[in-house]
C-alpha cells in the first residue's frame, strides 16, 4: 500500500529556493532614496531592479506549478526483438508561459533509443533521456520515441526530473516525478523444425499415427478376428450381430509432456568469470523448447534453481480484514519468487506464463542442478524431457 500511494503522488517539490527578502528591502530603501535627492536615473534602476525582483520570484514561485508528465510505452510484454514507441507528453495547464523546461527522465540502457543520445549515470544499467521544451500558456508537447527491445528482462523507465527557472536564469525550480513505467521483453524464441521426444509413456491423451501400442479403453470400431487375438478383444455383441467373430479396434494415443530444468547459476574461474551470453543462451533454448513443444501439444513445465525479477508486481500485501500492511505475507510471497516452479500445463495462458518466468530470471551466484541415475535412466537436471 505504501508503494502505491508513493507512485500515485507523481510530483514532489525538492527545491524551495525564493528571492531574498532583503534584496526587496535594498531596492524600496533605493527607490526611496531617489525621491528626496531627485535623481531619475536612480529612479529608474530601483524601479526596474524591484519589478525584476517581482517577475522573479513570481516565475520561480509559480513556473513548475500545474506541470502535468506522462510517460508512456505502447507495449508492456513485448517480444525479442521488436520495437514499442514510448511518448513523452508535457503540458502547461496555467496562465504563465515557460521559456525553458528541462526533463531528466532514467531509460534502461540495455533498450536503446533510435537515434538518441544519452548521458550516463552513476548507475551502471541506467541512462538519462535529456528533453528540452518551450512551452506556452496551456501547452501541450508530446515527443515519441522507439524503444528498441534487444536485451530479455524487467525494465523500468523513470523517475524523472523537471527543472526550469525564471526568464533570467536567477532562481531555478526542481521536480520529482515519481511515476514509473515497467516493461517485461521475453526472451528470444527461436523456430525449431524438429524435436523428436519418443513416449515413454503408451497409454495417454493424444492420439497418434504410430500404431505401436493402443489403448483398450478406446474402442473406435471393429474388424473380422484375427489368428492370435485375444478373447478379451472380441466384440461379442458385434460377433452375434454378424455371426462372425468381430475383434475391436483400439485407438493409439500417448501422452505429451515435457518439464524443463534450467540450471542457471552462474559460475566463477580463473579463465572466463561470469559468462552472461551462456546463461541467456540457456535461457534461449527453454524459451524455443517450451514454444515447440506448446504448439505440438506438449503439457510444458519449467523449473529453474534462480531467483526472479520481484519490481513491478510484488506490490505490498495487505490484511482484508484489519486493512493493514502485513510484513509476513509479503516476505513470504517474496520467498517463494525466489526460485521457478511451474507445474506441467498446456493452455496459451501457459505460454505466458513459461516466457513471463523466463524473462524474470536473474543471474545467481548458488548451487546448479546435478546429474542423477535412476537404475538404467539417467536423469539430466538442466535440460530434462519426460514424454
């Protein structure tokens, strides 16, 4: 609940800096003094050094005053690869005109922008995006721009910083947006043309063109007997109706499905360190093999031994009945993030949520799945297919 009530206030004042008081004292007492000594040049300068003094204070005190931002992107899921727009509208609902407005807003640097120029952060995966505007009275601009989606991850686009100052550049005004935006870019899916996975299991849901083993439970018909069919393949009320043994026809089925261990932690040597393209090339080929096999008719499920992304969905828990912040619920949905389990399943909701996980993935530094033997079966942890 705290989270959200922060990113609903969008704007924060952070800088509340205003004309010196005495500097109005100093210009009066000048203006006062010009009078009684009947000097108009020094009339003049007093007279135009209070009304700077006032057009200052009032654009300092006002120029950031009824600014509305928005930030949006096109898409929030997107696929590898692909391109959103994300729009930047700035609008000045007020009477005053604003002749310079800079915005300072935080992009991901792993989704670069077309044809844009960036400048770097002390945060090493953060960038800024530095907008100039001119805005008059009740003006609206909007700016767009690509998002190129090259990188698979949780991205987040903001906070961002809106500084403007009067027409002479004295004072100078800050705001912080506090609205965020998230992106989730699935990992890169690859076609596969061939996978061949044999059933190990012969009695199952799917029918299939191999007439290797068939299931009695499903009779599609029946044909004359045979020499060597069993008794309990006749059809006795076929047989009397033709008076000719009749033997039924069972349908061939199999079951499809395939559970997937990905083992991503990473590893440290003397030679190579991290290997980051390694992990999202495992990352990769889960993607590829869970979309094959969604498409063949697979139930598909993953588990992986790696934390997930916990940004933008693991908002704070509440009690529905006291309506107060519950610490242990939180922690403990967050614990249970940590690792990637999602039972076999075979629906497009499925789909989404095998790329949503697989997006989610973080590099860790813990233990990898092992090999184990189970009598004449060995068991692969990191790439594991059961059909």
């Amino acid at each position: 609940m705290a989270r959200r009530q922060r990113e609903t206030s969008q704007q924060q004042r952070i800088d509340e800096n205003r004309v010196n008081r005495k500097l109005y004292l100093l210009g009066g007492f000048i203006l006062l003094l010009s009078i009684p000594t009947h000097i108009p040049l020094l009339l003049v300068c007093s007279s135009i050094f209070l009304c700077a003094l006032v057009i200052t204070d009032i654009w300092a005190t006002y120029c950031l005053r009824e600014i509305r931002y928005q930030r949006h992107l096109s898409e929030t899921r997107v696929l590898f690869g692909e391109e959103v727009t994300l729009s930047i509208s700035i609008e000045n609902a007020k009477l005053l005109p604003l002749p310079v407005l800079q915005v300072n807003d935080n992009i991901p640097r792993a989704l670069p922008l077309k044809g844009q120029t960036f400048r770097k952060t002390l945060v090493s995966n953060i960038v800024t995006l530095e907008s100039l505007f001119s805005l008059r009275w009740y003006e609206r601009v909007t700016r767009t721009y690509t998002v190129q989606c090259i990188n698979r991850g949780v991205y987040t686009f903001g906070p961002a910083t809106l500084q403007s100052s009067d027409p002479f550049g004295f004072i100078g005004r800050e705001l912080q947006d506090e609205a965020v935006e998230h992106m989730v870019v699935y990992p890169l899916v690859v076609p596969i043309s061939s996978f061949n996975l044999p059933s190990q299991r012969p009695f199952g849901d799917y029918r299939t063109r191999r007439r290797f083993m068939e299931d009695p439970s499903r009779v599609i018909g029946v044909r004359e007997y045979a020499y060597g069919d069993s008794l309990r393949r006749v059809d006795w009320k076929a047989t009397a109706r033709v008076q000719e043994l009749q033997s039924k026809i069972y349908e061939s089925t199999t079951t499809y499905s395939l559970s997937i261990f990905l083992n991503s932690s990473l590893k440290l040597d003397n030679y190579y360190s991290i290997h980051p393209a390694l992990q999202e090339l495992a990352i990769c080929a889960a993607a590829s093999i869970s979309n094959w096999a969604l498409d063949e008719g697979y139930t598909v499920g993953l588990y992986a031994n790696t934390p997930m992304s916990l940004r933008d969905d693991d908002e704070d828990v509440m009690d529905e009945e006291e309506g107060e912040y519950d610490l242990k619920k939180t922690i403990a949905r967050q614990l249970k993030r940590r690792t990637v389990s999602i039972p076999s399943a075979r629906s497009e909701e499925q789909r989404r949520r095998l790329m949503e996980a697989l997006a989610r993935i973080q590099s860790h530094m813990g233990t990898p799945w092992k090999m184990s033997c189970k009598g004449n079966e060995r068991v692969s942890r990191t790439a594991q297919p059961s059909s």
